[in-house]
C-alpha cells in the first residue's frame, strides 16, 4: 500500500463509492485525510472541501473526528472508528465493525455487526448475520436481523426484530417504547427500579417474569403486566419463550469502560503527536528564517541563496515526514496493543459468563436453565496483568511517560506473560 495524504478542514465530506475489498477508517483530530491503498486499484479526486474515493482493493483512511461520511457499498469487511459526525452506508457484503462513532444509517448489511458506542440513532434496514450492540445513546432501529441479536445499554427508544433469539439487556430504561420481535427466545436484563407497562407474547407458551415486583412463570400465551411507574411501553413478541430478570451482576460488566478507556487513549496520544509535529513546524520555520537572514548577510547572490534554502527545506522536510511515519508507526503499534488488550477483556468477561460457577442463565432455544458446561479458560490475562497495563495507559494519557515509553513498557509487560503462551 502507498499512503497519500490530503489536507483538509477539521470537517470534511468524504464520499467513498465502491470498495472491493476490505475498508478501514479511523478518526483523528489532524486537519488531513490519509489514504493507504494500492495505487493502481484508487480513485481519488478532491474538490474544495469534498473528497471522492473508490478502490478496486483493500482501503486504510483515516480522517478528521468531525469528517462528514457516505459510502455506497463496501464488498468485504469493514470497520469504522472515533468518527464525531452520522454516517451513511448503502451496503457492506461482509462484516462490519463499529466503534465509538456518531449516528449511523445501515442499507444492507451481508455479514455480522459489532459496534460499541454510538453516540446517536442507529438504524439498520437489514443485517443477513448476527448483531452485537452495545452502549447506543440513541434510538436503535434494526428493521430486520436474520441472526441472532443481542443489545446492551441501548439509552433511547427501541424497535428490533430478528429471526434468531433475541437477548437485551438494559442498563437503565431512559426512552418512551421497546419494541423486540423474534421467532426464537427472548431473553431480558432490566434494572430493579424499571418502571414499565409490558405485553409480552410468547407462542411457546413460556413466559418467566423474574422481578422484583413479579416472581412467576406464566405458562400462557400472553401477560400484561405493569411494574413500577408504568411510563415506559415494553412489547415483546417471541416464538419461543420469553425470561425477564434482573440479575444485575450477569450484564453489567467492565468491558465498556475498558473500550472507552482505550479511545480516550487512542485521542489522547493523537493530540500528543499533533502538538508535536506544529513544534517540529515551529522550530523548521524559526531555522528558514535564520538561515535566510544568515545569506543575505553573507553577500551571497539572490540565486544562490535561493538555491541553498529550497535545498534546506527539501532536507527539512524529509526530516518532518521521516518523523511523522515514526510518530505514526508508534501509535499504530499502540493502538494494536489497546485493541489486544480489549479482546483479552472482552474474552475474559465471555469465560466469566460462561464459567459453571457463576449463576445459570437462559440458555437460548431450549427452554431449559442450566448451567452451561465449562469451557477452555479464554487467552486474557490476570487481574494483576490488566491492572498494570490500566495504570501504564493513565501515565501516558497523564503526559507522565511519552508515547515510546508506553509501549516499551507495555512490550516489556507483554514479554513477561509468558504463561498465556
């Protein structure tokens, strides 16, 4: 891949038509979009203050926080990160991944989804996979889902259906009406203090209420059932059975604050590299001026003179882009780490949930709750470990260490856990 950089505004329009392969785009807070690809496979045009892309392969770019984002149809994979600002996608034929974005309108998605923090509604016309959604401060409006769903935290209104199982679990009830419809089980995480007004529908004739207010299960096809305050409607239509608890402790887990930590991070050291590079611009034009002064001293002819800065500049900035691919490398390798450090996170908390000790859950088709059977402890590291990498990430985003020094930390952390291996 040759990367291209582009300057921008803080605000772009970016369009992007078709993408062959696989797209990766990220957010940063530099006024300047980055495109890595295979020069041959890009389409690139810009006019005034709008960029045009297409690609006949694999796309890396990264662009301004508060970049404006459409895309008509990627072919395989995608994953979209740190963008301030709603985004449009027409179609994405594999998967796609979402991570701390703003709203986000979806055509037709082939693959699974995974997003993590959205910041505004997210809409989603049809998603042939599963859906994996977590921390929506919007609505959230999945017209059709072919696989299976699960939500968390999902702030406002609600409207889902889905033809595999459904699982929704709601760290608090803050919107006016949930809708879930699925031909498989539904399974419900609420808050105790949930005010609610419920009808739930179960063609299995299976309907558990586990609730503060209401202990029973209901071997019917329908329940109405009202809980605290009654404001917020709640319409579940399932064909299976349907389970509504409050088992706090199963659904409220540490990772979302470890993927927030890790983007507060990411912009953290971006911001670091940016102060950086205006001070090697600072310093790189302070010399330019010396050294025109100096040969206008020197008696030396306009030409020579002029010669020898535009030799100067070429020189500084060689220097200014060799420093900038370091400073870039560097928070790419960073950046890995986070990542790494959230899958372990993440595969940890699945192993926890899993574990034959923890409290038996709903398993999803089969109408039964039993323990699921124990399963090969997850690759993520100690408590101790994760703590240590926490406290070497605060430093950073502290400025106490800089940005090499974090990740020759972390390198050196990693080497240590040798028994994961």
């Amino acid at each position: 891949m040759t990367r291209q950089v582009i300057n921008t505004s803080l605000a772009p329009d970016c369009l992007i038509g078709q993408v062959m392969g696989d797209l990766r785009i990220k957010g940063w807070n530099l006024p300047q979009v980055a495109v890595d690809a295979d020069p041959d496979a890009l389409g690139l045009r810009e006019e005034e203050d709008t960029l045009y892309l297409d690609c006949q392969g694999d796309l890396e770019i990264r662009l301004p926080h508060g970049a404006a984002l459409k895309i008509e149809a990627v072919h395989g994979d995608a994953q979209i990160k740190l963008l301030d600002e709603q985004i449009e996608i027409g179609q994405v034929h594999g998967s796609l991944n979402l991570r701390n974005v703003a709203g986000m309108i979806i055509g037709t998605l082939h693959g699974d989804l995974s997003a993590r923090g959205v910041t505004g509604d997210l809409e989603i016309q049809q998603a042939l996979g599963d859906v994996d959604v977590r921390q929506v401060e919007g609505a959230c409006n999945l017209h059709e889902v072919l696989g299976d769903l699960e939500l968390q935290n999902i702030r406002g209104n609600l409207h889902a259906a889905a033809k595999g199982d459904a699982r929704v679990k709601f760290g608090a009830v803050q919107g006016e009406n949930y809708t879930i419809h699925a031909n498989g089980d539904v399974s419900i995480g609420l808050p105790p203090e949930a005010g609610l007004r419920m009808r739930l529908v179960s063609a299995a004739h299976s309907i558990k209420v586990r609730l503060p207010q209401h202990n029973q299960t209901h071997h019917q096809g329908q329940v109405d059932l009202e809980v605290g305050d009654g404001k917020v409607g709640l319409a579940i239509e399932a064909g299976g059975e349907i389970s509504l608890s409050t088992e706090a402790s199963s659904w409220e887990g540490s990772t979302p604050n470890m993927i927030d930590f890790n983007e507060q991070i990411t912009r953290q050291v971006e911001s670091q590299i940016g102060q950086q590079m205006e001070e090697v611009t600072r310093r790189i034009q302070e010399q330019m001026d010396h050294l025109s002064e100096t040969l206008n001293r020197s008696g030396m002819s306009p030409d020579e003179a002029q010669r020898v800065v535009e030799q100067a500049m070429r020189a500084s900035e060689r220097e200014t882009a060799r420093a900038q691919e370091k400073m870039r490398r560097a928070q790419e390798k960073l950046e890995r780490k986070l990542e790494d450090a959230q899958r372990r996170a993440e595969q940890k908390a699945r192993a926890e949930e899993r574990s034959p000790w923890a409290r038996p859950r709903h398993t999803w088709g089969r109408g039964v709750s039993t323990p699921t059977p124990p399963s090969p402890p997850a690759a993520a590291s100690g408590p101790v470990s994760e703590e240590e990498r926490l406290m070497i990430l605060r430093m950073l985003e502290q400025k106490k260490i800089s940005l090499e020094e974090a990740d020759r930390l972390l390198s050196a952390l990693e080497g240590g856990d040798e028994w994961q291996k």
